[in-house]
C-alpha cells in the first residue's frame, strides 16, 4: 500500500515503524533471526531517524536482551540501534 511504482515508499518512516513493530512480535514469539531481521529493515532507510523509531528500537532492543542476550544476532542488532541512538 505504500509502496510507489518505482518500488520506494511513499510512507518510509511508517513502514520502518511496521517493521520494528513485526520485531517485537517476532521476539516475543521466540523467532530471533526473523527480529532481528525486521529491526535492521526498519533502520534500511537512510533517512535521518526520527526519536520514535529510535525509541520503538529501543524497546525491541530490550526484549532481544532480555530474552537471547548471548546470541549474536541481538548484539548486532544492539550496536545498530546504538548508531542510531547516537546524537
């Protein structure tokens, strides 16, 4: 629905949002990979990111520690969010 012809978006930052959502849903359902996955397409724009994606990142950030804090793919994803975090 919010994807031009030419294959952009035409709504980045609610898509990105969908994803980090998705994130969330995939981590509580204990499917890491597909997280993780979902976390870094939302951060694939390379708008500047507004602080309620960063915040939606954070609270994926938290649940991937709080549940697979040894698997790499969450300490990848939390260094992506740091970036992004930063000022």
């Amino acid at each position: 629905m919010h994807t031009r012809p030419d294959g952009t978006s035409n709504a980045p930052m609610r898509v990105a949002d969908a994803h980090m959502d998705l994130g969330i849903v995939h981590a509580r359902r204990e499917d890491p990979d597909s997280a993780v996955e979902q976390g870094m397409a939302a951060f694939d724009d390379e708008r500047k990111f507004l602080s309620d994606l960063v915040n939606r990142a954070g609270d994926l950030d938290r649940v991937l520690h709080q549940r697979y804090h040894r698997e790499a793919l969450a300490q990848e994803f939390h260094d992506r969010y740091i970036v992004a975090h930063a000022p």
